[in-house]
C-alpha cells in the first residue's frame, strides 16, 4: 500500500492506482466506513459509498472526488472510539443552582476560590461541577497533558466555546463527560478529555440533529465525535489543528 501523491483532484472511480486504492480502502477500514476484508484494490461500490461517507462527515466537498486535501484527511483519521462514561443515566433536568456561588468549593490555579455551581465563564452555561464531576475530578500536572494551571485555562477556553455552541442552540444542554485526570484509567490513552478540551454533550430537548449542526458550525471545535441519539451523546474538542471527525 502507498499513499497517494496527487497533484490535483481526480474523481475516485478513475483513479486506477491500485496501490494507492489499498491505502484508501485500508483508511476507510481503520474509521470504520469499510468491514475487515475491504482492502481489495478494486474501486467498487462499497469503496464509493464508503468513501463518500467519510467525506462528508470530514466535511469535505464532491463526495466522489480525491484530491490533496481529502489524502490529508485520510492520513488522519482515527479508529472508532470506544464509549466512556456513556452507560451511566446522566441527569435530564437543569440544575436549578447553577449560576450560583453554592455547593463545594476549592482553590484552582488561575482562577481563586471556585464553587461547583458558579459557572465557568460568566453566561457561559458550563459549571465547574459539570467541568469535574462535582470537584471530584481537579487539574493535575503532568508532562504528557500539561500543568494544572495549563488543564484551568483549557477547562476555560472550553468554556467559552461551549457557551457559543448554547446561545445557537438556545436549549439546555446536558454534560456527560468533561475532564478526565490521567490517572482515571477510562477512554483512549491521548483523550481530548485529559487535557480539558473535551466535552461529551447532549440535548436535553433530545434534538440531536440540531445540535449536531450547530457543533460543526463552530470553527473552534477541531474534533467530533460522531455517535448520536443511540449512544446518547456528540463528542466536541478544542484540540488543535484542522477539523477531524471519527466515529463510536
């Protein structure tokens, strides 16, 4: 297998590179878009369908069109996540503290004194407690994922982006996960979640569609996770770099 080279774009079906045409297929496999066994060399329509798919949850335009962008993102897809934190019955109703100075509280790099209930950012929507699962899960320095004063200012940009996800949304928004300490062993071991640039969101109004939508219009969200009503949540990330998406 090797990764194409183009200079331009090409409709998929006349690429006749077979080398090439197995790294495509073994990308796709990798994300999910094609079963174990769908590396045959051969453009068919299972590669089409499979390859239109990926494009338009990467966001790309022409679905059936490769080109120097879309060899790009296929360098960079991911493997199906595994669930975390999913199973468990988050609650289905607006915390009626939330805004206020009330509930635990404890010192945090950055910021001062904090309480569980104030919220992040001012109108951002977000609570320290939805951020740490009630100060249950605090900042912690480590080489790998910053130090904790980095992991407060991420938990803030964080913040102010989810509060642009709420305003378009105009409806309550539920938190399933947020940050995860490195020493909690769940989810993949680079998570988003480590470094407090993850959240694992759902709409209270059980609009999954739309929120969805709203989510991919906002340019700071760099990674999304696409699992949906089934699973009962979306990923979003603040990673940095260009806009990936990657399944569950």
């Amino acid at each position: 297998m090797k990764r194409p080279q183009l200079a331009g774009s090409v409709p998929l079906k006349d690429f006749h590179d077979v080398e090439g045409v197995k790294w495509i297929q073994n990308q796709l496999v990798i994300g999910g878009y094609l079963p174990d066994g769908g590396v045959d060399g051969a453009v068919g329509p299972k590669t089409l369908a499979a390859f239109a798919e990926f494009k338009e949850e990467a966001f790309l335009g022409y679905p059936q069109d490769l080109g120097p962008s879309t060899v790009e993102k296929l360098a960079a897809i991911e493997p199906k996540h595994e669930l975390s934190e999913q199973s468990e019955a988050p609650p289905s109703q607006v915390n009626a503290e939330a805004g206020k100075k009330s509930g635990k509280s404890v010192q945090l790099p950055v910021v001062g004194l904090i309480y569980e209930n104030e919220m992040i950012v001012p109108g951002s929507k977000i609570t320290w407690g939805e951020m740490t699962k009630g100060l249950t899960r605090l900042p912690m320095s480590t080489s790998d994922f910053g130090s904790d004063e980095q992991v407060v200012k991420n938990m803030i940009a964080m913040a102010k982006v989810f509060s642009k996800v709420r305003s378009k949304f105009d409806s309550p928004i539920g938190i399933n996960s947020a940050y995860r300490p490195p020493n909690l062993k769940i989810g993949s071991s680079r998570s988003q979640h480590k470094y407090a640039r993850a959240l694992d969101v759902r709409p209270l109004n059980g609009d999954y569609s739309k929120l969805l939508d709203v989510i991919k219009s906002v340019p700071e969200i760099k990674g999304i996770g696409l699992a949906g009503a089934s699973k009962g949540f979306w990923h979003m990330d603040i990673r940095p770099g260009s806009r990936i998406s990657f399944r569950y």
